[in-house]
C-alpha cells in the first residue's frame, strides 16, 4: 500500500486568522518502506513573518519572498499526493494547513477520512508517554542529531521511521520465523498423509549358515590362552 508521510511549517498556528503554509515535505512510502520519491516545496506566504515562527523554523520573510507562491505549485504537489492515506504528526494541524491553502486557490480541500495522526497512535501505544517527534525518535533510537531546528522534508523523513515502529516495526527476524513455522508445518502434514505411508517389508533372514558355524568354531579353537577355556577347566 502506497502512503505519503508529510509535515508543514507555517507563520503561526491558526490558519483562519490569516496563518499560511510556508513549507511542505513528503516522503513516499510503499509497504511501510521508502522508496526513496519525495517532495519539497517552500512557498511565499505574501505577508510577515512572525518572530516566534521563524525562531521555531528559520525562514525569514527575506528568504519566502523569492519562493513561488502555492497556486503555483499546487499541482506538482497534488499529484505527488495523489489518492494515498496522508501520514502526519498532530496531522489535524497540517490537513488545516494544506486544506485551507487549496480552499484559497478555489480547488478542493483534501478528504479527512485519509488522515492518519500519528500522535494518535502513539497515546494509543505508550499512554501517559510524551509523544512528540523528538520524545518518539529517542524512544525508538532515531537519529536527529541533524535536527537543529524543524524542517517539514527532514520532520517527514524522521516521521517515516518513527511510523514504521509505531505500526510494529520492521520485525524481519520474526517474518523469517514465520516462513519457517510453515515450510515445518508442510512437512508434518506430509509425513502424516495416508498416501505416504510405508509399505512395510518382510524381514530378511540373518541366521548363520553351517558353514559360517564351522568357521568360527575354528577360529575360537585357534585363540591361544583364551579366558573362556581356562574357566571352562
């Protein structure tokens, strides 16, 4: 099954107050494994930056400005989406994000019902547990040394490893076991099947012969000083 992992950055946290999306990140996955396809965007978000934004990503207004905006790359995006289930962290803020964005530009906003949170399934997982991407990558031993600040194509890329433990983990050891388990199981059902049962033989004559007698008579009676015959006076 084909599943997009993405994540945003944006000048605020309300996109209804005039917040926009500034940055989106995608990495493709098939079968819960990277194919290595992803897509990065920044846009220009035609308006300021706020301080506290750009403390948390590092794109100054100075920089966005020279960025497409998102009608004009809405289409490569779109189509790299494609009809795929959408993988996010706290993914009700991102599908916030990028709906209200095609909403601007007159095109239909992306369908909730292919939203997978991955904060979800982690309260689900380890309730109680701080559950943030930087918590999730120490718990499972992923490395974000190179995680000075949020980038949505670098979060993405963490987030694919983080999902594939939070939906049990590559497990390649316990695949092979399984694969044994069967491959024995077809052969005690094979072993047992009426149809390969033995044909029993008769048993083959072992009694020794006259002359085999004779002969290890004679070998008996040429043992010099043997034990048997001493007793035997």
């Amino acid at each position: 099954m084909r599943e997009v992992i993405f994540d945003t950055e944006t000048t605020g946290l309300d996109p209804k107050s005039g917040d926009r999306m500034v940055e989106i990140g995608c990495v493709e996955m098939v079968g819960r494994v990277e194919t290595g396809r992803t897509f990065h965007a920044y846009f220009n978000p035609e308006r300021d930056m706020p301080v506290e934004a750009e403390k948390v990503h590092g794109l100054s207004a100075a920089f966005l400005a020279t960025k497409p905006r998102f009608a004009e790359s809405a289409d490569e995006l779109l189509a790299f989406l494609g009809d795929a289930p959408l993988v996010a962290h706290n993914a009700g803020f991102d599908f916030g994000f990028l709906n209200a964005e095609l909403e601007r530009i007159g095109r239909e906003p992306v369908s909730y019902d292919r939203m997978v949170d991955t904060v979800a399934l982690a309260r689900r997982k380890h309730p109680g547990a701080k559950n943030s991407l930087d918590a999730l990558c120490t718990r499972y031993g992923i490395d974000r040394s190179h995680r000075v600040k949020h980038g949505a194509l670098l979060d993405a890329e963490l987030l694919a490893q983080v999902y594939v433990e939070l939906t049990g983990g590559r497990q390649i050891g316990l695949e092979l076991a399984a694969e044994s388990t069967v491959v024995v199981e077809s052969v005690v059902q094979i072993t047992a099947s009426p149809a390969a049962a033995r044909v029993a033989r008769p048993p083959r004559p072992h009694a020794p012969s006259a002359e085999e007698l004779e002969r290890h008579r004679a070998f008996i009676a040429g043992i010099e000083n043997a034990i048997w015959a001493s007793g035997a006076r």
